[in-house]
C-alpha cells in the first residue's frame, strides 16, 4: 500500500475521541437508558456489568489485530460496526417492557456488539497511533489524545445525557427520546468514520505480518502470558489490581439510579438532564482535574510517597453518598459540590492505580503485559458492578453506601500489601 500521510492534526483528536464515545455508552450510559426505560436497579447493574467483559477478555485476541490486516483496517472497521450498532440499538429499544426482561434482551445484545467493537477499536487505535507516529510526535500528542479522550467523556457522560432528558420531557417519551438520541449518536460516528477514511495516515510499516502464523502469535501469547504470572509479587499485584478499586467499583453502578431515583425511594429525584449536568459534567471535570494534579503531584514527590495519601483520597470521598443518602438535600450547589469531590479524589487517587500497572509491567513483554493489567482493571470494576444492583436493593441506599465505606478497608489493605512488596523501589519519578 503507497504510505499516505496526514497532519497528525486531522486525525488524533478525532480517533481518541472516537475511541471513548462507544466505551461510555456501553458502560455508563446505557444505565441510565435501561433504568429510564424500567429496568429495575439489581437487573440494570447486573446486565450492564457484564458488558464489561470485552475489555476483561481483548487480550485474547488482540494479538490477532496485529497479524491480520491493517491497524487502520481495523480501526474503521470497528467505527463502521458501532456506528451500525447504535442504529440497531435505536431499533429495538423496548417500548413498553413492563418490567420484565424479555424485551430487553434485543438491546443488551446488540450493546455486546457494540462492546466487542469498543474494546477492539481501543487496540487497534492505540497500536496505529505507534505506527503512524514517530517518537517525537508520539510524545508531543500524548496530551492531546488524552485530553480529546476525555473531552469525549464530557460528551458522552453530560452532552448525550442531558439531550436524552431534555427529549424525554419534550416528547413526553422515552423510548422515543433514546431512539432519536441513538440515532443522532449513529450519525456522529458515521461521520467520523467517513471522515477517518479519508484523513488516517497510511503508514508502510501498517501492514499484517505474513511471517507469524497463527500458531506462533499463540504460542508468543502463553509465553508472555506465563512470564507475567511468574512476575515478583504476582499475587499481591492481582489483589492490588482487583480491590484497590472496590468502593468506586460498587459506587458507580449505583451513583446514577441513586441520583434518578425519587426521593421517597431514597434516591435525590433528579431529571435525565440534569444527571447528565451533575455526574457527566461537573462529575467528569472534578475528575480530570484529580486526574492532572495526581500526575503532577507523582512527577513531584513520586509514587512510593504518595500511596498512602492517594488511596485514601480515592476511599475516603465515598462519605460524600452516606451524607447525600440520609440527608437528601434538595439543593443543586450541595448535590454537585457532593459529586465533584468524590470524582476528584478518584481521579487522584486513580493515578497511582494506572503508574503501579506501568511499574508492574515493566520487562521483556511490557507492552503484553500492560494489556493484561488491564484486564485486570476492567475485572475489577466488572464483578462489584454486576451485584451491586442486589445489594443495593436488599440494603437500600444508605445501607448500601455504608457497605461502600466498609469496603475502603480493602483498598487500605492492598495498599498496604503493595508498598511492602517493595514495587516503587524502582525509579517512579522522585525520590
């Protein structure tokens, strides 16, 4: 294939944005969609949290991207698929579920779809950006897929929401306003995949490798595979991987219907717009913001300092939903002041989660074994997210949040594990 170049300009912002919108559909949004549309809170979180599951399992097969066509091939390949996907799902949105499941399943099906693509999109996406890029490029745009990425989930989280509620109380229906929502979200990727054919790079070195066979990519894949489970500190890295995490794990299945349910069932009664302000908005800038000055405080101070102080600022905040829980305030200010301060402290205590991974990965297979401490992550968040409905509906809100809190003691534990493994002995930054 003659190597087409592009402004990298034209393309990065687009492809990273394009690389979150499908991720926060499939996991946040559609929470909201289900639950709008009847869905009950221990069903929605159950069958929302295991549309996780694709970013738990693509390290099974993204060493088949590497080998069968093109990064660029796959990425719009991938884009053309959720932008289908996203009409389907406008398609067979249940008009009156009833409250049963059934109806459901045509929707929850074709969000599996929708996952798989997402989760492989991101490999091909993060690989073309490698190839299409030298290093100095690579590092100077690093900042810029980051931030379009996050700007997307802005979009995805606040904008799609918002529009979603503002449609509902106009047309007075919401399988209608999701169905229209959808639709426009169909028509926005179909843009940008029509606009990414014709502005990604095609780099000479993008091509499948006709040297590895099938056989060999699997055998390359047990061996990294079997390297990493036979890493110093294996173990206690799992359990750092899976727990550190646990109280936002079960929060935020429950932060949405918690702030849509109405006040008499123990939720705050918010409207689907404002949701989308409160927790898709102001929620997701707090965390980009704990998110930044969690890296700068690392590039400061460095990892082994600042574990302690990151993991209770990841906890600790979890407090704000037992005070919103009892007290049901009715006040706007206070409700987003409540949710910025507990997606800041994530966002900052999140930092030291995504460095011990890089840490942990360092070798001979960094790049294998990076893809697998994500998995991890995305595990991590899959199996609290699936019960978390249950509990919640067996516990009630303010019972739920209390176990929330409990919970921290797991995130302080492998905390505590993690820095007598010794982990952050190496260089992290600052001494």
């Amino acid at each position: 294939m003659m190597e087409k170049k592009q402004n990298p300009w034209h393309w990065v912002p687009t492809l990273y944005f394009a690389e979150g919108i499908p991720y926060f559909l499939v996991n946040v949004i559609s929470v909201i969609m289900f639950k709008n549309l009847g869905m009950n809170n221990a069903d929605v979180a159950l069958y929302t949290g295991i549309l996780y599951l694709p970013w738990v399992i693509k390290p099974l097969w993204s060493p088949f991207v590497d080998i069968i066509r093109t990064k660029r091939w796959w990425v719009l390949l991938t884009q053309i698929v959720v932008a289908v996907s996203f009409v389907l799902i406008a398609l067979v949105i249940p008009r009156n579920p009833l409250g049963k499941i059934g109806p459901f399943v045509p929707a929850l099906v074709v969000f599996w779809v929708t996952a798989f693509a997402s989760a492989t999109h991101d490999i091909a996406a993060d690989g073309f950006y490698m190839l299409a890029l030298n290093r100095r490029d690579q590092s100077f745009f690093v900042g810029i897929r980051s931030t379009f990425y996050r700007l997307s989930s802005v979009f995805g989280q606040g904008i799609i929401v918002v529009v979603a509620g503002l449609l509902e109380k106009r047309l007075g229906n919401v399988p209608l306003a999701w169905t229209l929502t959808l639709t426009g979200c169909s028509v926005l990727f179909g843009a940008i995949a029509l606009w990414h054919t014709f502005f990604l790079p095609c780099p000479s070195s993008d091509k499948g490798s006709s040297n590895l066979t099938v056989k060999g990519i699997i055998r390359d894949f047990l061996r990294t595979f079997f390297t990493f489970f036979r890493k110093r500190g294996v173990v206690i890295a799992m359990l750092f991987m899976l727990f550190y995490r646990l109280p936002e794990a079960f929060l935020v299945k429950m932060l949405n219907p918690f702030l849509l349910d109405p006040v008499t069932e123990g939720g705050l009664g918010l409207d689907t717009e404002m949701v989308g302000i409160v927790y898709g908005t102001v929620g997701v800038l707090a965390l980009t913001l704990g998110g930044i000055l969690g890296g700068m405080a690392i590039a400061r101070w460095g990892l082994k300092k600042l574990m302690w102080p990151m993991s209770l600022s990841l906890a600790l905040p979890c407090l704000v939903f037992v005070y919103l829980s009892f007290v049901q305030p009715a006040s706007l200010i206070v409700v987003n002041l409540c949710v910025a301060l507990d997606q800041f402290g994530y966002g900052f205590g999140f930092t030291a989660y995504m460095l011990y991974m890089m840490r942990f990965s360092e070798g001979e297979y960094k790049t294998a074994h990076y893809s697998l401490c994500t998995a991890f992550m995305a595990l991590s968040m899959m199996l609290p997210g699936m019960v978390a409905g249950y509990l919640q509906t067996t516990l009630g809100y303010r019972g739920f949040f209390l176990m929330v809190i409990v919970c921290c003691l797991a995130t302080f534990a492998v905390t505590l594990a993690a820095i007598r493994t010794g982990f952050s002995q190496s260089s992290d930054g600052a001494s």
